[in-house]
C-alpha cells in the first residue's frame, strides 16, 4: 500500500468537509470584517466612557487602544461566519 501526499490528503479532507480553500478564505474574510467593525465600535464606546470618567482623551484612547485587540478578537471568533461550520 502507498502512502498518501498532502495534496490527496488535503483533497479528502476538504471534500468530506464540504469546504474548499476559496469558501475559508470567503468564510476567513467576513470574520475579519466582523472583528474590525466590532473593534471599532468597541474602542469608541471605550473611549467615551474613558474620556467621560477621567476628562482625558489621551486616557480614553488609552484605554481604547489596551481593549481593541480584545475586542477584535471576540469579534472574529463569534462571528456569523462560523456558523456554517457548526
């Protein structure tokens, strides 16, 4: 018995998945959408909280720009996207 490449093993797989290497990329995109829209939104309720709390749009922006990677990560991960994988 031979064995198999990854190129077979990759075509296996993405047809027993049902998701080819154009729709993950697609899927990818739109989660990465989500996460810069939902990050945005994020930082500039953060800064208005931060700026009305302490007076200071640096501190406001500071505090935006400590919470944004956070945000952009929930963003991605629970992203409508994903939904057509599970």
């Amino acid at each position: 018995m031979r064995e198999l490449t990854q190129s077979e093993i990759t075509t296996v797989s993405a047809a027993a998945s049902c998701i080819d290497a154009s729709l993950f990329k697609n899927l990818q995109d739109k989660a990465i959408r989500d996460a810069a829209a939902f990050s945005m939104i994020t930082g500039a309720i953060t800064f208005a909280i931060g700026y009305g709390l302490f007076a200071s749009p640096f501190i406001g922006g500071g505090i935006a720009f400590v919470l944004a990677p956070y945000a952009a990560g929930l963003g991605y991960f629970s992203s409508s996207a994903w939904t057509i994988i599970s």
